[in-house]
C-alpha cells in the first residue's frame, strides 16, 4: 500500500477506514488493488464520491451481513448516485477480540467499549464471561480500540477486528467472541467502468427495481419476471424511494450474468414494466458455487424462440 495523496487516481483505491476495519480486510482480497495506494475514508457516500469524481478508480464498501441483511446506506447510495457498477465481490468473516491496554488482566475488565453492531453480535460472550460490564457505544470497531489509548478513556477493554493489534499497541484478552461463528459479511467493489467481467458460469447480478404502482400484484408482477425464465433470486430487500408513503424500490441480486439469456430476457421485461431499473453489474460469485437451473432455460432455448418467430415474421417456410 502507498501514498494515497502522491499517486493517480487510476491507482488508488478508497475503503471504510481507518485502517484495521473489516473493509480494509475485504480490499486485501482484491488483487489488482495490491501495491496500489488505498485511501482511508469515513462513509459511504465520501468512498462512492471518490469514484464519481475520479478521485479514485474503485472503493470498498459493505453491502450485506449474513445476519443483519442488506446495509441500507449502500443501497440507497447506489440507488441514487449514477454511473456507478459493481465489478467484483468478497466475503469477509465477521468475528471480534477483546482488547485491552497491555498488562490489562481479564477479570478486570468492568467497562467494554464497542461499536453497537459489534457489541449486538458478541454480547452472549461478554454476559457469560464480564456478567457485571458496562458498554460504552464506539463510532466504529476501530475507534473501539483507539479510544484506549487516550488518557482519559473509562473503558478497560474493547471489542474490536482481529488484525487491531497491527495498528494499535493492545493485549488480546480474548478471541472468537462473536456468538454466531458463521457471521460473514459481503463486500463489493464499486467502480465507474463499464466493461463487463466475463461470464464464469458462477456470477451475480445486482440491480434496483421500483414498482410502477402501488397496487394489488405490483410486487408479484415484478417477480413474476424472474420466475417465468428460471432465474434464482439471492437477496429480495425493499428500501422506501422517500417521496411518498406506499413508493419503494427493491434491492436485486440473481443468480446469472447479463450475456446469459434467460437473465436478459428477464431485463427485458423489467424494463418494460417498471418505471426506473438501475443495473448495477453482473460479476463472478464469491463463493464461485456454479449456478444450477433447468435445462428448458438454456441459452440455445431463448435463441431458438427468437429465430421461430423471425421465421414467422418474414414468411420463411416451416
């Protein structure tokens, strides 16, 4: 990693700092963002105005939690901000430690510091081992920790990422202290390019679906549009679009990539029914587990279909 503010915007790339944070985990995966400069930011809206203006060429942000669902500031922000894609997602496991200033013994600890999010997913641990602690809420899991070192801190301990100890000069009193061990959460990478990832067969499609109306069978008719053709949806969130009561867009991902027929097709008749459709990228699965749907949605069944009805259209004998 280099110099953010000394290196063009083509190589840099913005994350949910500071450093430390799950997100800065996540953009460690990313391979072409290694020996790149990676720019520390403090929101979302300040990661994805980085892209906009050209300040960097992709930033890091979290997208869904496997247990608390879709991260509603990134859903909004990429509902209202243009021009943006999603080129690539990683998964991260979600899990905490117990840090504390060195010499800090564990039976001491009365007063833990934590970012909400973090206490809510490690609070069976703290009751069962600190029963009598207090919680003091954290701006973020990082700062969790930071706040230790400053003098005039109340907290004895902090629950905080794994890898803190190669930020801060903390003890680790305790590990795993997350109550469910399959916490993940997932993490995209934003970008304005426009080329699409190739095809592997084991892709995702992101888009943002408002309903024409609110009206009996709008939602049915909407998702009648991906049953019709075999295509599998992952996630299925509403967020309200805010100019009135009753109006809400819904967050998509399915199962396949854009050049698939069966998930064009399915674009197809979204756009002609809903009154706005953001697509937000087709992209290789993280978990790279191969899509699976019936034999009647191959590509060759769209294109025969296609052809019949050119047929018929310039008279071609049957």
């Amino acid at each position: 990693m280099t110099d953010a503010a000394a290196t063009p915007p083509d190589e840099t790339y913005s994350y949910l700092g500071p450093a430390g944070t799950f997100t800065e985990a996540a953009l460690k995966q990313v391979p072409e963002a290694a020996g790149k400069a990676w720019r520390s930011v403090n929101n979302v809206g300040e990661a994805l105005a980085d892209v906009t203006t050209g300040r960097s060429v992709a930033a890091m942000i979290a997208i869904e939690n496997s247990i608390e669902g879709g991260v509603s500031a990134t859903q909004d922000a990429l509902a209202t901000v243009p021009g943006l894609r999603i080129v690539s997602e990683v998964l991260v496991p979600v899990n905490f430690v117990l840090v504390a200033r060195p010499g800090t013994a564990l039976e001491s600890v009365q007063v833990v510091n934590a970012h909400p999010v973090a206490y809510a997913q490690s609070r069976g641990w703290l009751e069962r081992n600190l029963p009598e602690h207090g919680h003091i809420p954290a701006s973020s899991n990082v700062q969790a920790a930071a706040s230790l070192l400053d003098p005039d801190s109340t907290a004895d301990a902090a629950v905080a990422p794994p890898g803190i100890t190669d930020h801060y000069d903390v003890d680790v009193l305790a590990r795993d202290l997350g109550d469910n061990p399959n916490a993940v959460t997932r993490f995209v990478l934003v970008s304005r390019s426009r080329a699409l990832p190739e095809p592997t067969g084991a892709d995702k499609t992101s888009l943002i679906v408002e309903l024409p109306s609110d009206e009996p069978g709008a939602l049915l008719a909407m998702l009648e549009q991906f049953s019709t053709r075999g295509v599998n949806l992952s996630l299925l969130e509403s967020r309200p679009i805010g100019d009135a009561l009753g109006r809400y867009r819904f967050v998509v991902d399915l199962d396949g990539h854009i050049s698939d027929e069966r998930v064009a097709d399915a674009l197809l008749g979204l756009r002609r029914t809903s009154p706005n459709v953001i697509f937000l990228g087709s992209y290789p699965r993280a978990d790279k587990q191969e899509i699976e749907y019936h034999a009647k949605y191959d590509d060759e069944i769209f294109i025969e279909a296609r052809d019949w009805l050119r047929g018929l259209l310039s008279g071609e004998p049957d």
